[in-house]
C-alpha cells in the first residue's frame, strides 16, 4: 500500500508542467514509513553470523542527527538565500522601496524600467494588489516604443516614480525628460 501511494503520488508530479517543492508534501509520509520499514528490514542483515545490520541502521540515525546542526547553520549564516533556493530569491530591494513609499504620504504610481540586456526575468517586480485603482502603490511596467501619456492620464493625482531595477534600485521622481 505504501509503495503504491508513493508510486502514484511520484506519477502525479510529472502531470503538471511547473513543479514546487511543496509539491512533493503527499509523498512524504509514505516516503518516510517505507524509509522506515527499510531500516527495520536492515536491521535483520547478517554477514555470516555478524549483525551488521543493527550498527548500519543506527549509523543512519546517527548521520541524519548530526547533519541537523549543519543545516540550522547554514540558514543562520545565510538566512536570504536559504529561502532564494527553494521559492526564487526574495526580492529585497523591492520590498525595501515598497516600504519606502508606504511611509510617504499620498498615492504613488512606479514606473519599473528594465535594462533590456541585464535584467533576469525571475526577478519580476510589477505586481500589485487586486484592487489596483485604489492602492496605495501601483506597479507598472515601462514598455520602450509605448507613450506612457495614457497609464499617467488613468493614475493623475498620483506622485509618479521611476525605479531601474536592474542598477542599483532607488525612486527617481519621473518627469517626461526621463524617457528613454
């Protein structure tokens, strides 16, 4: 039953296109009773009338104990990029310029610019809250060849902003001499 509903659970990630770690959850318990039952099986294991199996599955125990500390340290050293590994790295210098406009008074429209050559495109930052006309930041994306006159004219009232993410990110106050 078990490796049957770890079988089907491992079928079932390869069905969708994208995959998460988180994913893989419903595996997990059955992995870790089957992990189970093999150690309880070596246990049994005999060289000749030698019990070798009783030191090999306390040894496993006694490695997966010891690699613990390991890990915690390496999340104190460098608890940014723990997480950047998993889910994407964690775009702080996004959130530090949101936090900077939601100390300002005022409504504010930013303006993103991306460097057409250096950007990464897994470090997106125009997104926004599900109602945007009411937020009190909007993001919005600078599209080269595309007059900007139309999104200004929606969001008037607005303080506007430039940021280039991809230098070294900070608010700019956009006025139209700013255009690329």
């Amino acid at each position: 039953l078990l490796i049957t509903c770890f079988a089907l659970s491992f079928v079932g990630l390869f069905i969708v296109t994208w995959t998460n770690p988180h994913y893989a959850a419903p595996i997990m318990p059955a992995l870790l009773a089957i992990l189970v039952q093999l150690i309880r099986h070596m246990r049994q294991w005999k060289i000749g009338t030698r019990p070798v199996g009783i030191g090999l599955s306390r040894a496993i125990v006694v490695l997966a104990l010891a690699v613990t500390p390991i890990y915690f340290v390496q999340v104190i050293q460098n608890p940014y990029t723990f997480y950047g590994l998993w889910w994407g790295q964690i775009n702080w210098d996004r959130a530090h310029i949101a936090d900077q406009l939601a100390a300002m008074p005022g409504q504010h429209l930013v303006i993103v610019r991306y460097s057409p050559n250096l950007h990464n495109i897994n470090n997106e930052w125009v997104y926004n809250a599900a109602d945007i006309d009411s937020s009190k930041v909007v993001w919005a994306r600078d599209i080269s060849g595309v007059d900007p006159k139309p999104l200004l004219d929606y969001f008037a009232g607005r303080t506007v902003w430039i940021v280039e993410p991809d230098a070294a990110p900070h608010l700019i106050p956009y006025s139209p001499s700013l255009q690329p």
